[in-house]
C-alpha cells in the first residue's frame, strides 16, 4: 500500500462521483477499498479542506474520551465516527478504542519529542584497559550525578510538601 498525496484523494473523489468502481479506484492506487470509501465519504462530509487541516492535530484527552464513549456506550461504527468527527483515517480511532480498554478505560497521552536516553557508552570489542577505566570512570561520574540529582529533586518535592501541610 502506497501512502496517498492531497491530489490523489481530490482525484479519487471526483473519479467516483463520475461513476469509478471502488475497486477499480483500489487496484489503481494500490490501497483497500475500505480507504477509498472512506476517503470518498469524508469529502462529501466535510469537502476538500479537511485533507489539509488534519495533518498532526491534537486532540485533547476529553474530546478523545468523548469520541471514545460515542463506539462504545452509543454502539456507533467506528467508520461513522471518525467521518463525523473528520479524523484523518478509520485506523487512527480503532487504534485509540484499543489503546483505551488496554489501559483500564483510562485515556493515557503518548509522550511527544525525543525520549531522553542516559549518556552510557557502550563497551567496545577491542578495548584496551586505559580505554575501558576510562570508559567506566565517566560512566561512574555520569551516574553519580544523576542520583545527586535525584536526591536533590527529592528533597525540593519533599520541602514543598512540608509548607503545604504547614499552611493547612
């Protein structure tokens, strides 16, 4: 399956207002018929801005939660939510109901950027020891630093607890 550009949804569309098979449209662009219905029925809902305005929304854990509840409690069709609701794809939403009954019925936002990953080096196979102690002496610093942080962050946490239970 090919990922589809702004024109060739445009294109899609106006092949089957003037009378394209859906399957005829999938064997041309190489996707599921499943894509070209949707992409079909999305445009009429919403007309051709929707393709644009969708690229890397946001959507708040509430209006999650409530787009959620409209499947599961209303018992609609995923298919029919998400082209009311405008997302992007079908796919985007059944990722989001499974997501969903994984967590416990708890909406959980996945962490957005680069994760932040401990500066540790990683052992070479052809090390010499003046190499490898020197490797581990900065291995050794780096973790040091990291718990004086840890316990310095600990005890601003624990400082701010202490004045709030004194207020009160």
């Amino acid at each position: 399956m090919s990922k589809l550009s702004y024109e060739d949804k445009i294109e899609i569309h106006k092949k089957k207002k003037q009378g394209s098979t859906k399957i005829a449209l999938a064997k041309e662009y190489d996707v599921s018929i499943s894509i070209i219905d949707y992409i079909y029925r999305i445009i009429e809902k919403h007309g051709y801005d929707i393709l644009r305005k969708n690229r890397n929304k946001y959507y708040p854990p509430y209006q999650k939660e409530q787009i959620i509840k409209r499947i599961l409690i209303n018992g609609e069709s995923i298919t029919s939510v998400a082209i009311d609701e405008g997302l992007p794809s079908h796919g985007m939403l059944s990722e989001w109901v499974k997501k969903y009954k994984e967590n416990s019925y708890n909406i959980v936002e996945r962490k957005r950027g680069r994760s932040i990953m401990p500066k540790v080096t990683k052992e070479k196979k052809n090390e010499t020891k003046d190499e490898k102690i020197k490797r581990l002496e900065q291995e050794n610093l780096y973790l040091k630093a990291e718990l004086e942080y840890s316990k310095k962050l600990r005890a601003v946490v624990q400082a701010r607890k202490n004045q709030q239970q004194k207020k009160k």
